[in-house]
C-alpha cells in the first residue's frame, strides 16, 4: 500500500501510487476522459422532474422508455414522470467540451503557492513560470 506517504511531484507519479495501491484500484487520468456538454443534450431532449431533490427512490423500465418513476420515501407511494420532450429517443451523443487549460490566475497561484514544495526537477513540469 503506498497511499500511506508517497512523493508525488507530477501525475504520472500519482497514477502509479493509486494504480500500486491495490489491485482492484485503477487510475483514470484525465485525457482519457471525455467531457460532453450534457446540460445542452438534456435540456434539449428531456424535461425536469419538478422538486426532484425531494425524491430518493428512482426506478426505470425499460418497456416504458421516458418514463422515471420516483418515491420520496420506501413506504410512500410511486410517483410517475415523463420527462421525454419528443417520443423519439435522441440517437446522437451530447458534443465533447474541449478543455480550456488553466487560467492566467490559476498558473500565477500554482507558481507562487504551489511550486516551493514541489522538488526542482519537476517544478517547471507541474508549477511553471507565468507567461506575462
């Protein structure tokens, strides 16, 4: 187990801690994770569940594609929902979001909190020098 006290000065390092950690523990880094604009596609495609932070109980079926079916409570009765706003289901996947880096404030925070604990080999790889 090296979750313990591990060094750690650039991702690579922490994805070999987690992935050494435990064997049925696996890293998933960043780039092989795909963001997609999920608000739009929905938003498009389906309607809200009114006060759906009230319910805690959630069930589909799917011979009823569209329909959610929620409880508030395990003894209180089912309540039905259609959140479909056409009764086609959407084939298309929502659009990928392309990263947009840090910002010029982020990398300046990075350099001035950051980078005095990191060691100097890796400093410029994980901390480096703002570009203004």
């Amino acid at each position: 187990m090296r979750f313990g006290r591990s060094d750690c000065d650039i991702i690579q390092q922490l994805e070999d801690i987690v992935n050494k950690s435990s064997t049925a523990i696996e890293a998933v880094r960043y780039p092989t994770w795909r963001w997609r604009d999920w608000n739009t596609f929905l938003s498009t495609s389906f309607k809200a569940i009114p006060g759906i932070r009230k319910y805690q109980y959630f069930r589909f079926d799917s011979s009823r594609p569209g329909t959610v079916f929620a409880k508030k409570a395990t003894d209180l009765p089912e309540e039905e929902f259609f959140i479909m706003k056409h009764r086609k289901l959407p084939s298309a996947r929502p659009c990928l979001i392309k990263p947009t880096g840090l910002s010029e404030n982020r990398v300046k925070y990075l350099y001035r909190t950051v980078r005095p604990f990191v060691r100097p080999y890796y400093q410029d790889i994980t901390c480096p020098t703002p570009t203004d």
